[in-house]
C-alpha cells in the first residue's frame, strides 16, 4: 500500500485510529525496510554508535521516538520505542506523530549521521506515507548546514513544530555540565558559587526539618511511584503556564521495564525522608559523558515535608528571618537544585567528566540551567523536508 492509497482513507476516526495505525506501521516495516526498535536486542548497535553526545542511546530514542505520546501515529503495541534503521551501516531511528495542526509528519533522530543515507530514506518515505515532511533533530552545525545546503532541506524555523518553540527542547539550546569545573579534584569541594550557595541553603533547610535526603533505585517494580511524580510535575507546569509541547505521557518510555534494565541506565528515586520527591533516568553516553533524559523533582512545599503551614509560613524563596528565628521553610526552594547537585557528585566519584542536562522548551528552566546549575550551551538543530 503507498501514500496514494493511504490517502485515500482521509483522517482517522477515533474507532479507526488503531487500524490506521497498523496500516502505517506494516508500510513502515515492510515497505521502508525499519525494524521496530528493541532496547535489550538493538544494545550492541547503540553502544557501538555512542561517541559523546546526548542522542546516542537508547533513553534518548525512548524518549524522543516513542509511540506512547499522544502525538504518536504508530502503534505502541507493535513499535513502543519507535523504529530503528540499520542499513547503510548507519543508525537512526524513526516515528511518525502529529503536529499540533494535524499536519503528519516523519521524525529522525540520527545516532549516527550519514546525511547521503537519512536524504535517500526521507524521499522514500515521502512516497510511501501520507506525511508532510520529515524532521531531521539533533544536528550539529556541520551536518545541519549540509543537509540545507545540499540535500534540499530547509530550516526547522520555517516550518516550525511548535509555534512556541519551532525545535521542541532544542529551540533553547542543549545544555552540558563541565563536572570538573563544579567540583575540586577530589570531589569534596563544590566550586560553583550559585550551586555551593544552594547547596547549603537546602542542607539547612533538611537539618531544620529533622529530614534526610537519599537515591533509591528506580526498578520496574516502583514505576508506579515514579509515574505520580511525573505526573505531578506536569500537573505544575500546566497549572503554571509553563507547558509547551511535551506531556506526561511522553516519559512512558523512559519508565518501559527494557529501558531500566540496560546496564548502561542508572535510574533513581531521590528520597527526601521516607517521601519520593525525584526522578532520574540518565544514560552513559560514550567519552566519559552522561546524560539526564528525566530530571525531576517536585517543589511544592506541602508535599515535599508532609505537613502544613499556615499561610504567613509559606516562605519558600524568602531568607529573611521571621520574628527573630529563621523560617522553617528558608532554603526549601533550594531542593530541586540540591538534588542534582547529590546526583552531579555521584556521577563525579564514578568517573564521568560531563552531564548533559538537555534541552529547554522554556526561557526560565533554560536562564535556570546556566546561571544556577553552571551549564554552557551545546546547540543542535532541527532540519525539515517537506511538500510544496
């Protein structure tokens, strides 16, 4: 069956949606020659193709190609993590998902990045399914200028995904920590002043409150509790106005039993007394690199020390003292930084020079990344090409 016929079918309906689905998973599989990726199956070629970089892993395509967004056009069932291309003796892997004007479009994330193999791919794939156009995401400038300049694709500006933010989390830049320049040679000191401050102010904050902080490890058989702090921290984001693009539900992946159980995953829970405040998932990626594909800890006072406060209490953010004494609450705002602070040392004692924080969607979390977490910039691009 080619775009033609899958054309012809106009858009789903709901009670259609899945057969639609399985439609375009059979052209993809048969016709494109893709395979369903497969994280305990597909490590080698991973682990072969990490060279440094925050899109070459496996959590970077659970994330990133996974069906279980609700943007996906592909069925989880059959392709939770996307599809994978390994002809060329390249990698990249593949999903299709809906912009949010309706318009079909292809995504490739390439782990490796032989430009001459994902413009073949993009034109067969153009004539055989019913998209608009491919996005091409995470691009250094050498390959991002070469894929414009002679394979006839253009800016993902001008045909933006996102109103808001035209490259999702890449609209704002990457980020990397330098962990070398965070902490002393032996670990012990921290070197960042805005880190070394709230790292104090959280430690207080704990020592006032009688509460411990501590990393368990995120298994299969505590998902659950990391699904309801996922799905917390959306619930502020979107309460705040702060949500753009991306929704719980594109963390499914992350959470997936195949995902947790690479060896080359560290996965936690940070424990703040004997309540969950945080998700890590992070992977290695290659030349002494690691990186953060879910970073969250919740930050609503109330449910981080389980009690409650009257209203002239709630004094998260102030340092000033209340009627002589220091607020309970001072240096509790620090907590969210605190615990990638535990995290960032961590990784340290175990070798790694750098942590990838990823992208911002928006302008706070990303002023946040640099100027409180000491992280510098590492931009990638979005490419696209698309119908006339």
């Amino acid at each position: 069956m080619n775009a033609h016929h899958l054309k012809q079918s106009g858009p789903p309906s709901q009670t259609g949606r899945a057969g639609y689905k399985m439609v375009l998973h059979d052209t993809i599989v048969n016709r494109l020659g893709l395979a369903p990726f497969l994280p305990l199956h597909d490590y080698p070629y991973v682990k072969s193709a990490k060279h440094g970089r925050f899109h070459q892993s496996s959590c970077a395509i659970a994330l990133y190609t996974n069906a279980y967004t609700q943007k996906a056009v592909f069925p989880p069932e059959y392709a939770p993590f996307g599809y994978i291309n390994r002809r060329f003796g390249e990698l990249f892997s593949f999903g299709v998902y809906r912009r949010s004007d309706g318009e079909l479009f292809g995504s490739i994330l390439p782990l490796t990045a032989d430009l001459k193999a994902i413009s073949e791919f993009t034109r067969l794939a153009m004539a055989e399914l019913p998209i608009r156009g491919i996005y091409v995401r995470f691009l250094r400038t050498p390959d991002y200028v070469r894929l414009v300049s002679e394979f006839g694709f253009t800016p993902a500006k001008e045909e933006p995904w996102l109103r808001d933010a035209p490259e999702e989390d890449e609209s704002l830049s990457h980020s990397r920590v330098d962990l070398r320049k965070v902490f002393s040679e032996d670990g012990s000191k921290i070197l960042f002043p805005p880190l070394n401050r709230n790292f104090r102010r959280a430690t207080n904050f704990l020592k006032r409150a009688g509460l411990g902080f501590s990393f368990v490890p995120l298994t299969p058989e505590n998902t659950d509790v990391a699904w309801d702090i996922v799905q917390r921290h959306f619930d502020m984001l979107d309460a705040s106005g702060k949500l753009i693009g991306s929704t719980h539900h594109d963390y499914l992946g992350l959470l997936h039993p195949d995902i947790l159980s690479l060896e080359t995953v560290d996965a936690y829970l940070g424990m703040m007394g004997k309540t969950p405040i945080s998700v890590f998932i992070c992977e290695s990626n290659g030349n002494g690199a690691i990186s953060g594909y879910a970073g969250i800890t919740l930050r609503n006072i109330d449910y981080l020390t389980g009690r409650e406060y009257s209203p002239g209490q709630r004094e998260a953010d102030s340092m000033e003292p209340m009627n002589g004494q220091d607020s309970l609450l001072t240096g509790a705002s620090a907590i969210p930084t605190y615990v990638f602070i535990k995290l960032f040392s961590q990784f340290f004692s175990e070798g790694y020079n750098h942590f990838y924080m990823g992208g911002s969607e928006h302008a706070d979390i990303d002023t946040w990344k640099h100027k409180q977490m000491g992280a510098e910039k590492d931009p990638t691009y979005w490419a696209v090409f698309s119908r006339k």
